[in-house]
C-alpha cells in the first residue's frame, strides 16, 4: 500500500541519509510475512557509513524500538533487512476505503500515460482453419492488451492476417479446378482448407500443378483482376468466419492489417536494406547474413522476385513505428517462431532502427488436449470454436447439475466455459507447452476461473442478503478486522495494483491469474473461519466491506484476463 511506503519513506529520511522517494523506491516486501510486512534493505547505505548492512539494520531496529506509526505497528531487524509490521486497524481500512473509492478502477494506473503499444496477437492464416494453435496467441494476447490498457497505456490491437503467400496460388489453382460455389458457401474455411490439403496430395504425383500455382500466384503479385477477386473473396470468406469466434469472446481488433498490407511498402525495405548495405545478391535471390550473430541468414527476396513472411514484417515494424510511433511493440507469437524473431529485430538493429530495442517477442509453448473426445492427434486439427463450444456445452451440464434453479443460466454457462478455456491457458506459464485437461479446466474446486467466479458469486449472495447498512463507507467498521483471516486478506487485496505491473512487464497474464486464485483462496478461509451475516452490529459492516472489496478485486482481475463474473451460478 502507497501511504505505508510513503509514511515508512518519511520515517527513515530522518535517520538516514536518503531521500523519502529513494527510500519508497527500495522499499520491498519480504520473501516471508512472518518477517515483516515491507522490508527496507540496508545494503545501500553499507558504502557510505563504512558500517555492515546487518549492523545498520540492528541499529535503526533500536533507535525505533517502542515506535508507533500509523499504518504499521513494530520494526525488527531481520539480518540486513530493516522490518516493517502493519498496524491491522488502519491499514485494513485504508485499503479498504481505496478499494471502495476507486471500484472498477481499483488496480488501474496511469503509468502508460497514452503512450501506444501495438500488440501483435491472434494473426491466423487466411483459409485455414483458426486452429488450437492460434487459441494461445489470442488468449494471450487479449490479456496483454487488457492489461496495458488498463496501466493507462493506448493498445492497438493488431490481427497481422497471414494473407499473402504462395499458399494462395494454390488455392486458386484447386478451386479453379475442384471447386463447388455451394459448398465454398456453405462452410467456407473448412472448405477451401479441405482443397488446400486435397492440392497438396495431388501435387505430389504431379509437380505441374505447383507451377501452375506459382504462375497465378505471379498474377496476384501483379494485380491481374481474376486472382485478385479468387484472393479478395477467399478473404473475405474467411474473416466473416473469424468474426464469430472474436464476437463470442469479445474481442475487437484495431486493425486487421494482413501480411498484403505491406505489399506496397516492400519495394522500400528492399531498397533500404541494400543502401545500407546489409544485404547481398545472390544467384539473383536478395541475402542477409547474420552469421557474425550467431544466427542463420535470412533471404528477403527469393531469384524469381517473391518477397518473404520476414521482407513483410520488416515492413510491417517499420509501419508501425511511423503510424503509432509505440512506445512498446508486442509480437504474440508461438515459440517455434523465435528464430524468425531474432532475425527481424536483429535486421531492425542492422538498420540503425533506435526502436528495435522496443520490439519485443512474446512466446508461448505449444497447446495439446488431453487424450478423450478432443485429442490432438498427428494430423487432425481442433477448431477453436469447436473448444469454445465445447467448454460451453460442459459448463451448461455442471451448473445444471449444481444450480437448477439459478435464473440466468445460460449467461453463467458462457462465462464458464469461456472462462475455463481462457484461465486454462492463462494460469500457465505461458513458455511451458500446456496439456489442456476438461476435467481440470472446469473444476470448481481446483485452480481454476470457476474456482474464482464461484467465489465472486457467493460473495454477491451474501452481500444480497445483508441489511442495506452494507451501502455505507464506515471508518470505524472498516478498522475492526484484526483477526488472522482478516488481516491476510485485506494484505492479499493490497497487491492487486502490484500484481498487474508485474503481469504487464513479464508479458505474463499467468502472474495475474494465480494471484487471482490466491484471493479466491484467502476468501474462502476467511469465509470459513469468520462469519459475516451472523456476526454483530459494526464487525457484520466490516466484514461486508472486506467481502464487497474482495468481489471488487475478483471483477477487475478477471476482467483483465478477458473473463466475465456473474452475480450467480
Ligand atoms: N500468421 C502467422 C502464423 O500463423 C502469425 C503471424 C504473427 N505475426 C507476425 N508479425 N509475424 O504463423
């Protein structure tokens, strides 16, 4: 809590030799609460007082011994760290009183100050199916933008569509072809993917048919009006059918900019790359080699004059740096592309780009589900909206089950099963390959979003229960929570504001799920031990403010990872 730092900031300015707001700075909590609540480390000081850090702790320890403040209570020297305990009165209620006043708001800062940071997220390939693979990419992604969002930073959400390559002239050439308009229409991606794979088994017994396809791949490059209306239909086609699965998880892009976007601006990089001198010819095709970094070369330009994934993405850096001018640039992309990113920002480097240091790769391992109705197997692809309904229709039988009478079942059922495919794969950390289990993801016991919402709703229960008291500030009420259950969760709430920042620069939205889980956790041990309803006069009231903070706490943290509270379920 900030008035605590401010106040411990204050205290041992008038001891030491620091400024308040250095001190503030150094301040941190202890590795064990049972060592102090803030810690305020001595090694600093060890230099110019010519004195050990542990003796400058013992020190200060006892010219403050017997010492009061207001938001903490004793001081201990733990080694070379100086120790602060809250005083539970008066801390419980300022963050209490800083909760309630700031609401929804509750978490959120202005750190960002408007500064924009594209966020590279989602970006399936156009004509293929939005398979699992690109789950993680937008689960990810969409906490990182929410998350910024929410640190005052301007995001600008960027689908960077796979839709341009050779894959299209393929396509072009099976649907010329094999195509049937009605069945295109019917079910377009899994159509067109299904002509995809069909090209690829026939190419194999004749190589004729990949000339071909280079050949109207050529006419698209060359905006010959036939293969542009093929692209411009297959196009379309496709993201009408990754709108649904944005609309049902609420997401919105700013700016669906593909890979074709970039088509006008590679002449450009080509001519920039070889002024700077960066890149060689060779046997026509365009080089750079990075081996003097370890890294593989990279061809920007291929002998018959196609350009590449990475001629585009240079491009596409370079034009977001000049439209957004960003403060941050995030690329949400699978592990398996790190090599690609390496070379791209280390081309950007090469450039003498200042900002290539601004650009930033953020990975994640590989999504497999656990053997049952939805395995991965070699070869078969899981269509994501094949996992949302999925979670969807289980999240409907569980709070049938549980809840049969409950009224809104139907929004509950959404924002569980979203929320189990979701916090499935934000609680993990997002390098580690995740094993995606339904009997996990939808236990309401386990770690878990139902574990959280659950949790949400019951407090909402509650609270619909209290006596309208519950609607009112009260200072005296909001200091009486002194007990263990109290103290640990009111502490456990402090860190919301924290926690964020942290999730924010990990590029980890896992730090803030598990937190979450840990506030559902310190909830229901409160609960457990400490009645609310039943207890009297101004502790009911002080309790129903802890309660009402922690529902509070629960919203906005999930909230940030894209995942909706019901008040029941
Ligand atoms: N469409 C690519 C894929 O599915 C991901 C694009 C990621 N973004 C980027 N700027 N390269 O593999």
């Amino acid at each position: 809590m900030q008035k605590l730092k401010e106040e411990v900031g204050l205290l041992l300015s008038t001891y030491v030799s620091l400024e308040p707001a250095v001190i503030e700075e150094l301040l941190e909590a202890p590795p064990d609460p049972n060592f102090g609540d803030l810690a305020f480390p001595c090694f600093t000081l060890a230099k110019s007082y010519k004195k050990a850090p542990t003796q400058i702790s013992e020190e200060l320890a006892s010219a403050l011994a017997g010492k009061k403040g207001l938001y903490w209570n004793r001081v201990t020297a733990g080694g070379p760290y100086l120790n602060f305990f809250i005083a539970p009165e008066a801390y419980g209620r300022e963050v209490l009183r800083q909760i309630w006043e700031q609401g929804n708001h509750y978490g959120h800062s202005d750190i960002g100050k408007g500064r924009n940071v594209p966020i590279d997220y989602s970006s399936p390939n156009i004509a293929k199916p939005f398979g699992v693979g690109h789950i993680r990419s937008t689960v990810i992604g969409h906490a990182l933008y929410l998350i910024y969002k929410a640190l005052g930073y301007n995001s600008i959400g960027v689908n960077h569509l796979g839709d341009w390559g050779t894959q299209f002239g393929k396509l072009i050439v099976a649907f010329k072809r094999w195509g049937k308009e009605e069945e295109l229409l019917a079910d377009p991606v899994d159509y067109l993917y299904r002509l995809y794979v069909k090209f690829h088994q026939l190419a194999e017994a004749d190589p004729t048919l990949d000339d071909e396809a280079r050949a109207w791949f050529k006419k698209l490059e060359e905006d010959d009006s036939q293969a542009v209306d093929y692209w411009t239909r297959f196009r379309r086609l496709s993201l009408e059918n990754y709108a649904l699965i944005y609309d049902l998880l609420g997401i919105q892009f700013e700016h669906f900019h593909g890979e074709s976007h970039y088509n006008k601006m590679l002449d450009d990089v080509i001519k920039l790359v070889q002024e700077k001198g960066i890149a060689e010819e060779s046997e026509g095709a365009l080089i750079v080699d990075l081996e003097p970094y370890g890294l593989p070369p990279v061809m920007l330009r291929k002998k018959d004059g196609a350009t590449l994934y990475i001629t585009r993405d240079i491009a596409a850096a370079i034009y977001r740096k000049q439209t957004f001018d960003f403060a941050l640039s995030l690329y949400v992309v699978g592990a398996e592309q790190t090599l690609h990113f390496q070379q791209l920002f280390k081309i950007l480097e090469l450039l003498d780009f200042e900002w290539s240091k601004a650009c930033v790769h953020v990975p994640f391992g590989l999504i497999r589900f656990k053997e049952g109705k939805m395995s991965t197997r070699a070869g078969k692809i899981i269509l994501l909206e094949e996992v949302l309904e999925r979670s969807i229709t289980m999240a409907r039988e569980i709070i049938e089950e549980k809840n049969p009478d409950l009224a809104d079942k139907e929004r509950a059922a959404i924002a569980v099963g979203l929320g189990a495919v979701r916090f499935g794969d934000l609680s993990n950390d997002r390098i580690k390959n995740i094993e995606f289990d339904w009997e996990k993801v939808l236990d309401f016991s386990g770690e878990t979003a139902a574990y959280i919402q659950y949790a949400h709703a019951r407090i909402c229960s509650i609270l619909r229960k209290a006596s309208p008291g519950y609607g009112n500030w009260s200072d005296q009420a909001s200091s009486l929570l002194v007990k263990e259950e109290e103290v640990t969760l009111v502490k456990t709430l402090a860190i919301l504001p924290e926690k964020i920042i942290a999730a924010a620069e990990g590029y980890r939205p896992s730090i803030l799920a598990r937190y979450l889980v840990d506030v559902a956790r310190e909830f229901n041990r409160f609960y457990h031990n400490c009645p609310v309803l039943s207890s009297a006069g101004e502790l009911q009231q002080g309790r129903l403010l802890l309660i009402g903070a922690t529902r509070q706490v629960i919203a906005n943290g999930l909230a940030l990872l894209g995942i909706e509270t019901p008040e029941e379920m």
